[in-house]
C-alpha cells in the first residue's frame, strides 16, 4: 500500500542548511513494462541559495543509496547516482569527522551545482538507514533491496 504523506528518503541538515530528497509518489517507469518509479524532489536550502528539482527513484537508485550510506558508514567521501541521467548527490567528509559537504550536481537539466555543509552524527546514520527502510515501506519497488 502506497502512502499518502511525503517521505523524506534522504535528509541531510545542519549550521541552518538543508539537502533533503523527498519521494512524493510512484508512477510507471518510462520505456520500463510493468515497472514502476518514485517520483519526488530535492530540495536544497541555505542561507544563500533556496531550490527544488523534480526527480525520480529508481529501485537501483535505492540499492545504490544503501551502498552509499554503507560507504558514508565507513569514512570514505562518496557519490550516489554518479553518471546518470538524474541529478547527483556527492558527499564529502570533513577531516573531523562532524561535517560534511554536500554537493547536488544537476548535469542534465539546469546544469547547477549547489554544494551545502551539514552536519553527519552517529545517529544521523541510523536515522538514515530507517528512512530508506521506511521508504521501501511506504512504496514499495521491485528490484529494490530490502534490509
């Protein structure tokens, strides 16, 4: 069963800034028979640049997230969804360990980048790993994986 309210999939905020990737719905997956996407925005907000992209989720953009965060886990700066045709998100950890640098890259559309810091604790990353659980929840996706 789908749900009815917007689930942040990947929230990232700190020191007043702010990259959330919110997952609004799910819809057929163009030139995809019978599979299907999620669709939502980013929304990038600091106290100099406030803006939202429409985009969508695949079930190996979920799989390739839980890497990321798997990545993020164990120190090492990563990109999610690097090399696609959707906007990218690139973190980059701050040597002491507290901050990181966000980076939203949109190569295909409006061809912006936007970089943010915020902060990255211990429980953010339990915190994130429920919100892609919760996600897979609320809707469902085959092909994507499933803690």
């Amino acid at each position: 069963m789908a749900s009815e309210e917007p689930i942040d999939l990947i929230r990232l905020e700190g020191e007043d800034n702010s990259v959330i990737v919110r997952i609004t719905g799910k819809r057929p997956a163009p030139g995809r028979s019978g599979a299907d996407e999620l669709v939502g925005e980013i929304l990038v907000d600091t106290a100099f640049v406030r803006g939202s992209l429409a985009t969508s989720v695949s079930p190996e953009d979920l799989t390739e997230w839980r890497e990321t965060l798997d990545a993020l886990d164990g120190g090492a700066d990563t990109t999610w969804r690097e090399g696609r045709r959707a906007p990218e998100l690139s973190v980059e950890l701050d040597p002491d360990g507290e901050r990181a640098y966000v980076t939203v890259a949109d190569h295909t559309m409006s061809l912006t980048t936007v970089t943010a810091t915020v902060l990255l604790t211990d429980e953010w990353f339990d915190e994130a790993y429920d919100r892609l659980d919760a996600t897979l929840r609320a809707w469902p996706l085959e092909g994507a994986l499933r803690s």
